[in-house]
C-alpha cells in the first residue's frame, strides 16, 4: 500500500464544495489540478474538493451532486461554455445559482475590470454575505475596494484568502502578513508582472515589442487585456493588495503615483531596466506607492530577475532584506495558489 493510501486511511476526509467563477486559463488549470490531485489533497490534508457550481460569461451550471472536473474542462476546451454544459442555464449568472449551490467556497477568477470592479465585486460581496469564504485570483475587487471586502467577511464569520492575486504561485502575501512578525516595513520593492519583465528582457535582446507580447499571450501569462500588463496597471493592482494586506496601508489603486507602463523606459540607457512597484514608507507610517521604469545596477537582487520570472524584497527593521523569486511560465502557478488558499482555509480544521 502507497504512503498516500495509508495516510488516507488513517484520518478523516472533510468535503468543501466550491462555485468556481470564470472558466479561463486559470480555473481550466484549477480544474486539471481538482482532478489530478485528488487524492494527495485526501492524504496529506483530509480534504475532499468538490465543485458543485461553475460560471462563465455565457451562463452558469449547478449540481449538488458535485461536477466531474475532468468532464467541465473537457467541455471548455471543446469549446463549450458553463450555459451549454450538461443541466447548465445559459444567460445565468453566480448571483443566480448562489441560492441554488450550497457551497463553502466562492473562488473568483473572471477578468479584471478597474473601472468599477464588476461584475466580480458583486459575486464576492453576495458570497460573503452569505457567510460564504472567497479565494481571489481576480485582483480589481481588492484593488478597489479591499476594507469593504474585509468588513462584509468579519461581520458575516467569513474568511478571505488571495495570496494568486500576487504574482500567481509566489507566497508575496503570505510571507509579508505570515512571516516577518512584528517588523517594521520600511521598502517593499518588487518585478510583480512576468508579463512586462519577459517583453523588457526579450527586448533587451533584440526581439520586437510585438513579438514578444505576443509570445506572453499565447503562453496565456497576459492578462485579457494586456495593456493592463504593460502600461503598469497589473503590477499597480498588486502593489495595492499588499500595501493593504502587509503594510496595513489603507488605500486603492487610485493612491499608486504614478503608474507608468514599460513605454515609459525610452531613455533610460544606464543598468538594467525593470518596472518596479514600489512601497516606501514615510515618517508618519503611511507609504508611497509608484509604478514605473527603473534603471538597476547590475548587481542588484531584482536586476537578476529576468525573462518570465517575478521577484519581490521586503526591507524591514527586523528581518533586514528578504528576497523570493518565482519562474512562472503559464496559469499554473496562479491556480495552484487558489488551491493552496482553499487548503490553508481548511487544513487542520
């Protein structure tokens, strides 16, 4: 008998439904990993994760039941949506099938919208005041409205978790609020987007803007719309959910001054040149936010971070500078981050 079917038998196995929202890159990879990790999540955490509620923007399916995750990506990669689906409602909604689907769990991953948040903020607004947890990949909700998500989770016993919201599988959130205890912050400075720094690296090489956006598309590490990636606006987003969630700095992503895209590096002919996002904090305890081109010397941490890599430094009174850095080359990372926030909501529990 394997190590896992032995572990498996010796501990209970607790089931966590989940409503899945967008069926993009990233949840088709959290599907794939639903299916192929099904046991090891039994074995070494006595879960049992069961999706029984998925949407797209074409409609939404429900089944207490549990849906096969294998048959649901199938379905999409065939090119279906969650409204044709086996028992789906074409034209649905989350908001609609919440009543339906009782679920422990909403996991958001549909596109980023900075304008208003919509129609995520209202999914996760209307799971939690359901008591319902939320695991984010989607970064406009806490981007715009983070203290309004955090109230709406404490006044109804429920848990938020978005550690993919920040450069996809690198735990950025969870060192920052896990491990540097009781230190004061001083400089938060990071290469949040692969996407960005993959196009200034190849173009550093000779390769055509052009060519090398279109490469990260076709790897899927855009975002839908990549002008989100290379005008700033991504790596903007994570700046700001970890100057709320870490620094503990109130703020949106309208308080990042300024937010400058990879265009902004003509001119800038000195070093190696990365967009950094950048925390740094002031005499009173608030900070500084920026976005933009900087020229680094050849021997600094984040020069040496290159091609589709992302890598971010905390600088502290206590733990002095603490550097992580991640090789991220598709949604892999950033669904296996949602999967390991609905673990860490739930093991040992």
């Amino acid at each position: 008998m394997s190590d896992l079917s032995s572990a498996s038998l010796s501990r209970n196995v607790q089931t966590v439904d989940l409503i899945l929202v967008g069926l993009g890159n990233v949840h088709r990879r959290f599907l794939h990993l639903l299916d192929s990790r099904r046991d090891t999540l039994a074995a070494r955490y006595g879960l049992r994760l069961r999706v029984v509620a998925a949407s797209d923007s074409r409609g939404a399916l429900a089944d207490p039941a549990g849906i096969d995750p294998a048959a649901l990506l199938s379905h999409k990669e065939a090119g279906g949506n969650a409204g044709n689906a086996p028992g789906g409602q074409p034209g649905a909604t989350v908001l609609d099938i919440l009543g339906q689907a009782r679920a422990d769990v909403l996991l958001e991953a549909s596109p980023v919208n900075l304008v208003d948040a919509e129609p995520a903020l209202s999914f996760v607004l209307g799971a939690l005041n359901r008591g319902m947890n939320v695991v984010l990949a989607n970064k406009a909700p806490l981007a715009l409205r983070y203290r309004d998500l955090q109230r709406a989770a404490d006044a109804n016993g429920a848990r938020l978790a978005f550690s993919a919201t920040v450069c996809g599988g690198l735990p950025v959130v969870n060192v920052g609020t896990r491990d540097l205890v009781a230190a004061e912050i001083r400089r938060v400075q990071g290469i949040f987007n692969s996407t960005s720094n993959y196009i200034l690296t190849e173009m550093a090489a000779g390769q055509s803007y052009a060519d090398a956006l279109a490469e990260a598309q076709r790897r899927g590490i855009a975002e839908t719309n990549p002008r989100l990636d290379v005008e700033g606006w991504d790596t903007a987003n994570k700046l700001t959910i970890v100057a709320n969630a870490v620094l503990g700095f109130d703020c949106t992503v309208r308080d990042v001054q300024p937010v400058a895209g990879i265009g902004a590096a003509d001119g800038l002919n000195e070093g190696i040149v990365k967009l950094l996002g950048v925390a740094e904090r002031r005499a009173d305890g608030s900070y500084d936010l920026s976005v933009q081109p900087v020229s680094l010397a050849i021997d600094h941490k984040l020069a040496q971070v290159s091609g589709w890599q992302m890598g971010v430094m905390f600088e502290s009174d206590l733990f002095e500078e603490v550097f992580i850095a991640i090789d991220e080359r598709g949604p892999t990372g950033t669904a296996a981050a949602m999967l390991r926030d609905v673990v860490n909501l739930y093991r040992d529990r």
